[in-house]
C-alpha cells in the first residue's frame, strides 16, 4: 500500500523515534536522570559481554591496570581490547566517521586511558550531536568519572521495558559496529555472489545483515572474466525490525537476493524519515514473484534528520545508511542498475574462485545465444524450464511471444554482457543482466534480465524480461 505521495507507508519501530517533535518532553532533570544513569547499563552489559567473550584480542581476566589521570582512583575497566584502529597512540581520530571514535573510545578504555576516553567522547558529541550512541558513551564515561558515580541497579525506571529496549539495540550497535571485518582484511576478497562484471557495470554493492554493513565496490575488471573490484565504501547499515528474508508485506523483514537499484529520489520530495535521499531496489523481483513474495518499497535510504543512525534492526525492510554515508552515495554518476546483494552473511571468495563460477555457467549462456541466433523453435525451448513464469502466465502461454522475440537475430548485432550474479537458497539462481544494442527507449538503451536455475544439473531459464 502506498501512501498519496507514492511513498511506501514505512513506520520505525518508534514513532517518537522517527519524529521527536511529536514526542512528550519530560523534565530536564529527568532527561539527565535516563541520559547519565541509564547508559551505564549500556557500557555495563557491554563489558559483560566482551569480559566473557572468547573473541581474539580480548584478555578474559581481570586486571587492575592502574593509571595516574588525576580521576577518582578506582581500577581501570577489567578488560582489554585490541583493535586495528587508523590513528596512533592516544590521538583524537581525524575523520567524518563517527565509529572511529567509538573504536578509539573503547581502545582507550582498555589500555586504562579513561581520561583520553573523555576526551575523546567530548569531541564525538560536538562533531556528532545527533549520534545517539556517542551521546550515551560520554554521559556514561562523565558519571564514572565523577566522585560519587550513580548507580542504575537499584532504578525502577531502568527496568521499563521500553527502556530496555532501547538500550539493548545500543548494546547491538556497539558490538556490530566493534565486530566489522577491516577494510586490510577483506584486501583481494570479493562476495561470492559476484560471477561477472564487464567494464561498463560501474559499481556493484553488497549488504552483510549480520554484521550490520554495506559494501560498495568501483569496478575494475577487464573483458577477460576475471573480476576485479575496489572497495571504495563500506559502512554501518540498519535492516528490518524482524530481520530478514522477506515474504510478505508488512512483516519487518529486509528481502534477500540479488537486486538492482531502479531510481535515485532526493530527499527534498520525501519525509523527514527518508534522510536526505533514497536508492530505490527492484523487489520483488521475477523468482520473488514465482515464489509469490509481497511487498513493495524497499529502498536503500538515509535516517531521520533527528538520528545519525538507526538501530541494527528497526527499519520496515529498508536498507537505513546514516544521512552523510546516503548523501555520497546519491552523489555518485551511473547508479541505475547497479547490483546490490543483500545476504544474511555474506561469503568471501577469491577473484578466482568467482572465475570457476563464471566459466561454469558461460556454456549455458553461449548455448542460449547461438539458439537465440537460429531459427529452431524447439532447439530454443530446451534451454528453459517448465516453471518458467512471466507476467503471471506459463511456459506455453507466453512461447508463441517468446518465440517471436526472441529466435532469428543471426544478423543483429549481438548482445553485451553486463554482468552475472549468482544466489544460493532453495535453488541455485544465475541473474543475468544483457544490453541489446537493437533497441533503444526514450531513457536510453535496452536491457534484458534473465534469472536462471539449475535443474537436474541443466542451467534453465525461468524468466526473461526487459529490465
């Protein structure tokens, strides 16, 4: 259902959340009450978590590492943790990212260094002020910092569900934004959805759910098959309130698949709780539609000018980026048809091992092309399956249509190649995307997307379409 403007009607899990204008103001004085006592809660069940954690770099025993700050003598936190961080020493990180500093903070914090820590928070609240996370580290790191520390434990209000909550999905965010893989380890690694990119495909991207990041890479690669990628991006993302693997509309869950990005709309005609733009995705997609998935409007879109960020799962089934991550994104040239993957945990392959997949498939496809170029309906129709859907309709309502669209181009100009992703779930699934130098439209050029599936060891097309 969309709403008069053509927006999809998305809520947040919150609507003070989406809207604080619209939410009652408590007293200041409780305000600084929740601010300064609730977040301990926060940090607390953060280095619970990570004090009984088995992850490398962590020293699981308590330590009394003792550190002359001129703060309350009490032990440093009893935890250690070590991170790949882009500064050195004790410095204030240099850098429009937000999670820099809450990395720094943390590094900081486990070398005992509570004093820098501060520091450090004080300048994340300044740059950030609308970075709820940061917000709550430093009133957390000003209240154990003071003489008299207030204690939450012994607080009715801390145990209000919704409260709760909140303060749960700031435990996830800080563990996912902690756990992301770094930008050196990924170094010559490519998601394994990846088959194919020609060099006229500029940029491809890629969303990792359980770790709550979007991966967006400038295509390199050469005529020859063998991919190679750039990682010019990667960020903090939030997904569905009930996470993924989307069936139906309305069930808070971000699909999974391979999509494509359709339109690029400014934030100017939008809600507040688009951001600054949005990315729109082609969901549901031909196999969706087979498998008789709902839904509508899911987007890559920015956060409410009120939130830096959104918890890991809070949107309706959106991909959420923080405004100024949104904001480059829109910036870029080329972003129609760009392929974004979007896995529950993305797996990481070689650009080699992507080559196998490619020379794999390739038979199938050239196989299709020089049928395509003949004049044999039945030679044709062995490459597709008798699942095959279109517009709601079968394999023999719509092969007469097929047949005449598609045999007899021996003396056209070939089709290019765009590219060739592939997904695993059910079925093993090949997307095929082809310009057709042939046609053209008042936009541009024409394209044709294919989805194909293994069966019974035979790659077989189940759909073709214009894009």
């Amino acid at each position: 259902m969309k709403s008069r403007r053509g927006v999809p009607p998305h809520t947040s899990p919150s609507q003070t959340e989406a809207n604080p204008a619209t939410a009652p103001k408590p007293h200041a004085w409780r305000l600084k009450w929740l601010g300064l006592v609730g977040v301990l809660m926060v940090v607390v069940a953060c280095l619970w978590w990570w004090a009984d954690s088995e992850q490398p770099g962590l020293e699981n025993t308590w330590q009394d590492i003792r550190f002359n700050s001129g703060l309350p003598s009490t032990p440093a936190l009893p935890w250690r943790l070590d991170l790949d961080l882009p500064t050195e020493g004790s410095q204030v990180p240099n850098t429009s990212d937000p999670e820099q500093f809450v990395r720094q903070i943390y590094a900081q914090l486990g070398e005992g260094e509570r004093a820098q820590a501060l520091a450090t928070a004080s300048v994340l609240v300044a740059r950030f002020p609308n970075f709820q996370l940061g917000q709550l580290l430093y009133a957390d790191l000003l209240n154990i910092s003071s003489s008299q520390p207030v204690a939450w434990s012994d607080s009715e209000e801390l145990n209000a569900p919704s409260l709760r909550k909140r303060l749960d999905e700031l435990i996830l965010e800080s563990k996912r934004r902690l756990q992301r893989d770094s930008a050196q380890s990924l170094q010559g690694k490519i998601p394994s959805a990846l088959t194919f990119l020609s060099p006229q495909q500029t940029y491809v991207a890629a969303v990792d759910a359980s770790k709550s990041r979007l991966y967006w890479f400038e295509n390199r690669s050469g005529p020859d098959g063998r991919l190679q990628l750039h990682l010019v991006k990667e960020t903090y993302i939030s997904v569905g309130i009930n996470g993924v693997g989307k069936d139906k509309e309305g069930d808070g869950k971000t699909p999974l698949g391979v999509y494509f990005i359709l339109r690029n709309l400014p934030g100017e005609g939008l809600p507040d709780l688009f951001g600054v733009g949005a990315l729109t995705l082609n969901y549901p997609n031909a196999v969706d539609l087979m498998r008789k998935k709902t839904g509508s409007g899911i987007w890559l879109h920015g956060t409410p000018s009120a939130q830096y960020a959104r918890a890991p799962e809070s949107t309706d089934g959106c991909v959420v980026l923080s405004n100024p991550e949104m904001q480059r994104l829109l910036q870029m040239p080329e972003l129609r048809m760009t392929p974004v993957v979007i896995a529950e945990q993305l797996e990481w392959v070689n650009a080699d091992q992507a080559k196998q997949s490619w020379d794999a498939f390739k038979p199938a496809l050239d196989k299709w092309l020089k049928a395509r170029n003949g004049r044999d309906p039945q030679a044709l129709k062995t490459h597709y399956s008798p699942r095959y859907e279109q517009d709601g309709q079968s394999l023999d309502q719509v092969w007469p249509r097929l047949v005449q669209t598609t045999l007899g181009h021996g003396q056209s100009q070939p089709l290019e190649l765009v590219s060739v992703l592939n997904w695993k779930d059910q079925e093993l699934n090949m997307v095929v995307t082809m310009k057709d130098p042939n046609q053209t439209h008042p936009q541009g050029a024409s394209y044709l997307r294919m989805y194909w599936q293994k069966e019974n060891g035979q790659w077989r097309l189940v759909f073709q379409g214009p894009t």
